[in-house]
C-alpha cells in the first residue's frame, strides 16, 4: 500500500484553483520532494493531506485512510510540522512537547517519557527547562520536529521545513530527517529549494499552478531535462570570445560566455573524448587554461526547462 | 471523542494558557492598569460631580468597575487565538486528535480564572478608597461569580472575533470597538435614568446593565431576583449563540 494516494484532487479557494485534478502516489518508507515555487499549490496539497482543508473534489488517502471521512483516525498517525515553527514560546521544550502527548492522548508518564527522548534525540536536553522564547531560530525548529514525532507517526509532513535557517541548522536538520527516515518513517517534504529536494529526497515531484508536472529521482529528472556542462576559466580575459569560437561545434550547443563571471559554458553529451579536444584546441590556439571542469546538471536546469522560470527563489528577489 | 478525553484535552489546554500568566505576571498586572485607572478617574477626577441619592459614589462604581474589568479581560481571548492562528499553533492543534472544541475551551476557562485573580485585585483596590460589601458574605460571592460567568460568556463572543479577524492587533481593536460603548452605555458608571431617552431604551436592556443591576444590588442591597434572571437569561443567550459559531470558526480556520 503507498503512504499516500492521491486521484484527481481539486481545491478551490472561492473561485481560486489551488489544487488543479492532481494524481500522486508516494511509496512507503521515503523522502518524498515536494519541489515548486510559491502558489504553486505544495501548502494546500500538506494542509489536505493532514485533514486541516477538506479537498473540493477528488479522493486523498494517508495510509489508506480517506483524508475527509477518516480524518480523526489518520490524526493518530501522521505529524506535521508546518510553515512556522508551532511552538508555544511560553512553555519550556519539555512542557511543550509534554503538552502535544497529552493532546495525543498518551498516558502522563509516557508524554514525559518520549519528552526526555525527543530533547535527547534533537539535541535539546540541555535547553529542556528553558521557556521557547530563548531558543534560536534552529533550536525552534528542531522543537516544531521534535512535537510533530510525539506519536511516532507513520507519515511525516514537512512544509518548507528549513525556511529561514542559516546553513548550519539546515544541514543539522536534514541529518535528522534522514534518520528518521532511516527508522522508516516516510516523510512528504515540501520545498522551494532545489539543493534542499536534491540532498534529500529519493523521489521529486515538480508542482506548478496545482498540478504535478513531472517526477522521479533527483537523478532521473536531471538526466531526463539538463545536459552535462564544461566550464572554462581563461588567464586571459581578452582570448574569452576566441575560447569560446575554437571550441565552437564540439558542444550539442554553441558555447556562451557568462557575461559576469567570465566562464566559457560548453552543453556537451558524452564526456572524455570531448574534454580532450577541447584542450586540444584551445592549445593550439594559444589559450592558456587556468581551470576547467565538467559539471552535471543541476534541478535548477531543470526547473528551468520545465516551468520556463529559474529556481523559485531566485525567482522571488 | 469520549467526554473523558474532551475534558483532559480542555484541562491540558487551560495549563497551556495559565503557565503564560504565571510566566508573564506583568500581562495581568498591565491588563489591570487600564481598569484601576478608570476605578481611580471616576472615584476622584468625575465621582465628585455625580451625586446618586442613598449612595456613596464609591460603592455604586465598584461593583460596575468589576463588570467593566471582566469584559475587557476577556476580550483577551480573542486576542490570544488570534495569536494562536497567526503562529501556527491552531495548524499544530487541528493536526493533532484532540478535542476539537478543546483549544477554545481551554482559552475561555483559562481567561476566566485569570479572571478570578483580576476580580480579587479591583475588590482589593476598591477597600483601600472606602469600598464595602454592604450585603453579607454570601451575596458578595454572588456578586463575583456572576460577574466571573459573564466574563465567560463575552469570552466566547471574543474567541469568535479571533478567529474571524485571525491577527492579534485587529482582534484587539474589533474586541473594543462595541465594548466600549456597551460600557458606557449602561448603569455601569452613571444610572441610566440620567441618560437621554432614546439612549435609555437601549441601556436598560444592555446585558452590561442588567448584569451590573445584578452585582451591585447583590453587593449593597436591593432588589436581586429580576436583574439577576434577566442576566443569566444574557449569558445563556450569549453562550448558545457564540459557542457554536466559534467552534464552527475554529473547524474552518485555515
């Protein structure tokens, strides 16, 4: 059975198609990539899928369990930590997380129990007894996490997780997912973050304007719409045009200088036989090279063949 | 959901909100500034100036000021849910298998025993400027905990502002706006018989007067059994309508 089953979902907000007819079948047991932009519909599809909206049309199953006639007992089963980090800034880390097994229902000592190895497992033993409000922005996260596993959920929804986290606390982060995963949870993940869905996710699905509009591994979709790239750096600034006119041919397309960095960018297919005429070449031509390297495509090559636009959040500067 | 997990969820969410209080004594010593403020404006700046015959000025407002006090406290509900929802704390709480009418329970109740410490702190203010129970023990608990249940009840019209306006400082601005002059048009301060006619139809069946009607004869004598039921008709009015439409808010808070 897949963890989650989704066919022809739609929701309206009024008149406002947030969810266009979408289909979606996540396997149990992975990290399942929600990539897109903003609006692009990823927030309805968690909100739907953990019973707080009721889906204007259409059928959402979580563990078999219909998201609107089975709602009360799916809430058992999944977590979910949302956009903010939902924690109350009054309570210390243990009354918070205290708190969330008593709204599950555990019985007093186990809610202290799975505290203790909660804070433990996030690493916030030591700021236990400390009201939330003291806690850093990575602190706070790793709490929202932290309560959305009190129950030990099957299904685990992570909605743009990592949103304002500086680089440490994310990488931190994503190990903790990773293990949980490990532990075989399956966890939904959206995101607007192309290096965040490629570290992390087994499988992508690209969503836009509601609907899903490819997936698959982060390397299936990279190998399926992005092309390898050369990159040339040149000693001398003036030879760039000349680089880029001797190894005109030798590329599925015709090389470009980045009119801001300098770099020459050869689309090649294939690889070492290339490499070497192209060295060849610019030998002959005089160019000295002062690095050179081969790089796969990225998902934002991807993105960008697929919605025409560049990773989302350059997108919104 | 079994009353007993509908009533554990109601307790475990009522500690939520009272650790807050306990944590930041200053929330119930700021929302009384506003309340003793007024006690101490009408007691010495306009008490002078009204004269209510068989009445010290002083005994007539304090019963009044204790409405008054509750009423603003508990349009705090409507604030704190707002907060809830704009923190993401509603989200969590749908998510979880819960009680649904629990996370507004547990706020109502919370603000109503907060109510309790507010209610004691005016009675004790009231005493040091020459305030007295003129009625005995029994009728001045009366007192109180009418006005502690009406407190309640206007707590629920609050928790259903909250979550309509879903931002803290708009749910603090649309829980005064009708306050105020629900307040002030009523025998809170001043008897409604001084007030223009038109304005007197509508104060003497304001639940504010009749409740003050209430606690004040319950305080310092007079006749109790008609304001005290038409009161309590208020507060039940106020209840049947106001849960229900903030529990169906809260089901469909997005």
């Amino acid at each position: 059975m897949p963890a989650i089953e989704v066919k022809n979902l739609t929701k309206y907000y009024k008149t406002v198609k947030a969810i266009d007819g979408m289909d979606l079948e996540v396997p149990a047991g992975i990290i399942f990539g929600l990539l897109g932009p903003n609006g692009a519909g990823k927030t309805t599809l968690v909100r739907i899928l953990t019973t707080l909206l009721k889906p204007t049309a259409g059928e959402a199953k979580v563990l078999g369990l219909d998201v609107a006639a089975d709602a009360q007992a799916l809430r058992s089963m999944i977590g979910l930590a949302g956009q903010y980090a939902a924690v109350d800034e009054h309570l210390t880390g243990r009354e918070n997380l205290e708190l969330v097994g008593k709204l599950y229902h555990l019985p007093n000592n186990d809610a202290k129990q799975r505290a203790v190895e909660l804070l433990e497992q996030f690493d916030l033993m030591d700021a236990a007894d400390r009201p939330a409000k003291t806690y850093s922005g990575g602190m706070r996260r790793r709490l929202d996490l932290a309560a959305s596993l009190v129950a030990k959920p099957k299904v685990l929804f992570l909605d743009e997780p990592t949103t304002g986290l500086d680089p440490k606390s994310r990488i931190d982060l994503w190990k903790m997912i990773r293990q949980l995963v490990s532990k075989g949870t399956t966890v939904l993940l959206t995101t607007q973050h192309l290096e965040e869905a490629d570290q992390l996710a087994n499988q992508i699905a690209i969503i836009n304007h509601g609907k899903i509009i490819d997936q698959g591994t982060p390397n299936e979709l990279k190998s399926k719409f992005g092309t390898d790239i050369l990159e040339l750096d040149i000693v001398n600034p003036d030879q760039r045009q000349a680089a880029a006119t001797a190894i005109a041919g030798l590329g599925i397309s015709e090389p470009q200088v980045d009119p801001i960095n300098g770099y020459i960018r050869l689309p090649i297919r294939g690889s070492t036989a290339i490499l070497t005429e192209v060295i060849r070449r610019l030998d002959l031509a005089g160019i000295e090279v002062k690095d050179i390297l081969q790089r796969r495509p990225t998902l934002d090559d991807v993105f960008l063949k697929l919605t025409g636009k560049h990773e989302p959040e350059v997108d919104n500067l | 959901m079994s009353l007993k997990w509908t009533i554990s969820d109601i307790f475990a969410m009522s500690d939520r909100n009272l650790i807050r209080y306990l944590r930041l004594p200053q929330l119930i010593v700021f929302s009384s500034i506003q309340p003793v403020m007024f006690l101490l404006l009408f007691a010495y700046v306009f008490g002078g100036a009204i004269k209510i015959p068989g009445v010290d000025y002083i005994d007539y407002l304090i019963p009044g000021i204790i409405v008054q006090t509750v009423i603003f406290g508990s349009m705090q509900t409507g604030v704190g849910l707002a907060d809830d929802l704009m923190h993401g704390m509603i989200d969590r709480f749908r998510s979880l298998p819960m009680s649904r009418s629990a996370v507004l329970a547990g706020r109502t109740l919370a603000d109503g025993i907060r109510n309790i410490f507010v209610i004691i702190l005016m009675v004790i203010v009231g005493y040091l400027i020459g305030f007295q129970f003129q009625n005995g023990l029994g009728n001045a608990v009366g007192a109180l905990l009418l006005a502690l249940i009406l407190g309640f009840a206007f707590s629920w019209i609050a928790a259903t502002i909250g979550l309509m306006v879903k931002n803290t400082e708009t749910a603090q601005v649309a829980g005064f706006i009708w306050v105020f002059p629900l307040i002030f048009a009523s025998s809170l301060f001043v008897p409604v018989e001084t007030m223009p006619n038109w304005l007197q139809a509508f104060a003497h069946v304001s639940p504010i007067t009749v409740s003050v009607n209430a606690v004040r004869a319950m305080s310092l004598g007079g006749e109790i059994g008609e304001p005290l039921l038409k009161s309590l008709a208020w507060i039940a009015a106020i209840l049947v309508v106001f849960i229900p439409l903030a529990v169906s808010r809260y089901r469909r808070s997005v």
